[in-house]
C-alpha cells in the first residue's frame, strides 16, 4: 500500500488550482444512464471514485472513454442492470445507478452498501422513494432488486431527513417518471443543483434544485448534452486550511467561494486572513496566532462534515479550546486518534470534540481511515516538526487528484512511496 512521507514546518506560498468536484462528477456519471445517446462532460477530476463508477457503466455495457478531464459516455445499449458487491463495497456512491437504471430499464439489481468507516450509511431513503414512484423493493442475498416494469409514476416524496445522494438518485429517478414528482425536505448541495443543471440540458424538467423543494415533470425521453462539473468545494476547502495551519499566503484558483461560506466564516473567526480574489478565487493569508472558534456539521449550505477532519487538525493550532460537534455521521472522528498520536490534545464524548491548542505536533507513523480522515492527517503532518508517515493513502485517492503534487508545487514537502 502506498504511504505518504512529509516532512512539516514549511509555510505553503503560490497559487494552487481546483479541480471539479468528485462528489458532482459520480451523479452526473449516473445520469449518462438515463439516455441512449452521448453524453460529454468536462472538468472531471481523475480519482479513483470516478474510475470506480466509470468502470460500472463500462459493465452496465455503456461505452467510455476518457481524455484528460474530459469523459464520454454512451449509454444506447445496456446489457447489465447490475451493480455487483465487488464495486459498490469500494465506493457507497454505486448506488446512484438504482433510479437511472430502474427509470430506464424498470430494473436494477444493486449489492447493499455494507457498513463503512465513518457511520452506518443505510439507503433506506433512496429505497422509499422509489417505491413511492410505484417501484417493487425487495432484498435478497445482500442485494437490492428494484422493479417497475411498466415505469415510473411522478409522486410527493417526504425525505425523513435529508440526504445527499437520496436526493440526487431520486432527482435522476423522477425526471423518466410518468407526471409530477415534488422532493420535500431535499438536499441543497450545490451538487445537487448541478446535477440538475446536466439533467436540464438533457431535456429534464427540474424546478427549484438548490432549495429544499425541488418538482420535476417527468418526460419519457432524455437526450445526450455536454456539461461542465462545478469545483470541488471541498478540495477548496482543504486548501484554504493547508494555507491557514501553515500560515502561508494562497491562493485558490478556479473555485466557487459562495460555496464554501460557511469554512471562510470560521476561518475568518479563528484569524486567518481570507479574502475574495476575482470571481473564482480566495487567497488565504495568514499572519500571527489563530484563536479556536467552535463548529458544528449541518447540511448546506451549513458547516459541510467533509470539511471537519480537516478543520479539527487547524484547531490543533489555534488558541483555545475548539468544540467540534458532527452532526451528520455518527462516527467520522477516526483522525482524532491519529492526530492525538501527532501530540494533539482532543477529548471525545459522543458526537462532539474538545479540542485544546495551540499544541506542537511532531511527526508519527499514522493510518488513513477514510478519504477526509487522511486530508486532514496531510494537513497536520505540514505544521508537525519532523516526519510524517501516512499509511494507507488509497483512501486520499479516492478523492483527491494529484493532492501531493498540487501541494508541492506550493512548497509542502510530501512525497509518495510507492507499496513494494
Ligand atoms: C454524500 O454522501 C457525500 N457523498 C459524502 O461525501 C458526504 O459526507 C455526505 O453526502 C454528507 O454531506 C457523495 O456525494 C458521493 P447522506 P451520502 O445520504 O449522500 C443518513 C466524501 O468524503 N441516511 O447525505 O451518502 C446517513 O447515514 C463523502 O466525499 C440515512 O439514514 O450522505 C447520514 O447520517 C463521504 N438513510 C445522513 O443521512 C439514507 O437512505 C446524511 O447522509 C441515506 C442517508
């Protein structure tokens, strides 16, 4: 397994550039199955997730080909309405294929998700709102198998709570059902209101994606369409922490900072000096002591979970004590332990974190447990005196693309050891 090797104290100075967002490109992949003909879209960042879901529509039997940032994919013959356990365990987001695939073909057999590093994860919403759109459900031998053979009818459906990829499956689900369908209580994402921006362009009839109602008229046929994937808001803000905890001056090229708000807030609470750079741009400059300023998860457009591993590591370097309270995951505080391990002082109860700074880090062996986990360990590692060895980085991979060559560019000194 490939580990990262990265020696800290070194203050992050240039200009780094986003790439588009991975939690954007899986849906929009997804969609490429709700119509025969090509579908083009630019800006798709080469992680592995995205391979993972590339390779199930390849055994779906559409075709792909891709060519830098820019992916097509064809989808006029499927063979395969299948989505097998050997994919859907390496990558949750497998299970936006149920509502393409039912909505197109009235079937789909898709593996349940399994448990997960950072919660439970059931698809329960996704599966209620299918059969509220009239599919049959039923669960065999770790498999769901999803019927609606003489399609889909348009329907109100409540989400118990909110949920990002329910929302979007079902989104995708509805714009092939016969009549209306209204979400309530739908996710906000701005990858929600992207998708629906590629579903628009299809020839989808989507109304009010970005709040938390959201109607569709269904139509019986989607067109192929070209679209370009949103900057991940996310990557956006691992960045603007890197800058932060190393007290360098960056800028982040190519993002969109209306959606990363709610961290510039904080950000700018703790101390760090951020500001607008044009209209795609935030730099990120920061002199002297940061001072703990306390977060809690929401949904957007709230503090996004994503973004909590990444900044408990910053909190290990502010003054203060941080309370970090996660609200969406039940268990995504794996980092915690690690970066104690690095000399931070973190007490856990439940769901929420004490976190007491500033403290020094020093460089450990420690282990990636999820793909946000192992941002945030990165991000530790740069302030650490010493060396920093990150096990297991396939999980950082998963997301991020070229994160140790994009930070090197800007003066981190990271270095990627290839598993013998
Ligand atoms: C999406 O996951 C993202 N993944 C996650 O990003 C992100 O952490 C999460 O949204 C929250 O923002 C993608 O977009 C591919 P949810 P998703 O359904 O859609 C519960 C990353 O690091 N729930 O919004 O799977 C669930 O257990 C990843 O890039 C149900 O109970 O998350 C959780 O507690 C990790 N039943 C909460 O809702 C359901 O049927 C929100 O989950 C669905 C969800």
């Amino acid at each position: 397994m490939d580990r990262y090797l990265v020696q800290g104290g070194v203050r992050l100075e240039g200009e780094i550039e986003v790439s588009g967002a991975k939690n954007s490109a899986l849906p929009a992949l997804a969609a490429c199955l709700l119509t025969a003909e090509p579908v083009l879209l630019n800006r798709v960042p080469r992680v592995r997730d995205v391979q993972t879901m590339l390779g199930l529509l390849a055994r779906c039997g559409a075709s792909v080909s891709q060519e830098g940032g820019c992916v097509r994919v064809a989808a006029s013959d499927l063979t395969s309405t299948e989505a097998p356990y050997d994919l859907v365990k390496t990558m949750r987001a497998s299970s936006l294929v149920l509502g393409p695939l039912v909505a197109r073909c009235g079937r789909a057999r898709v593996s349940l998700p399994g448990g997960c590093a950072i919660g439970a994860r059931p698809i329960n919403l996704h599966l209620a709102g299918l059969e509220r759109l009239g599919a049959r459900i039923r669960q065999e031998h770790g498999y769901i198998e999803a019927e609606a053979p003489n399609g889909l009818q348009g329907a109100t459906i409540h989400f118990d709570r909110i949920t990002v990829t329910g929302t979007e499956d079902l989104l995708m689900a509805a714009s092939m059902a016969s009549g209306e369908t209204v979400l309530e209580n739908a996710a906000r994402e701005p990858e929600v209101t992207d998708l629906a921006a590629l579903l628009g362009k299809m020839g989808a009839r989507v109304e009010g994606a970005g709040t938390s109602t959201v109607r569709i008229q269904g139509v019986s046929r989607l067109r192929g369409a070209e679209h370009t994937i949103i900057p991940d808001r996310i990557e956006t803000g691992t960045f603007l922490v890197a800058a932060a905890i190393t007290g360098g001056d960056l800028l982040v090229k190519r993002c969109d900072p209306g959606h990363v708000s709610a961290l510039v807030a904080k950000l700018t609470q703790a101390g760090a000096g951020v500001s607008e750079a044009g209209p795609d741009g935030l730099r990120v400059r920061t002199a002297g002591r940061l001072s703990s300023a306390d977060v809690t998860t929401e949904e957007y457009p709230g503090f996004a979970t994503d973004l909590q591993a990444q900044y408990m590591a910053l909190m290990t370097q502010a003054e203060g004590v941080a309370l970090i309270t996660e609200t969406i995951f039940e268990n995504r505080f794996m980092h915690a332990l690690e970066l104690v391990r690095m000399g931070a002082d973190i007490r856990i109860e439940g769901r929420r974190a004490a976190v007491a700074g500033p403290r020094k880090l020093g460089g450990a062996a420690v282990i990636a447990s999820d793909l946000r986990a192992s941002a945030s360990l990165v991000l530790a590692a740069l302030v650490a005196g010493g060396e920093t060895v990150i096990d297991r980085v396939y999980h950082i991979d998963r997301g991020y693309e070229e994160i140790e060559k994009k930070l090197r560019a800007v003066g981190a000194k990271i270095r990627r050891v290839k598993a013998a």
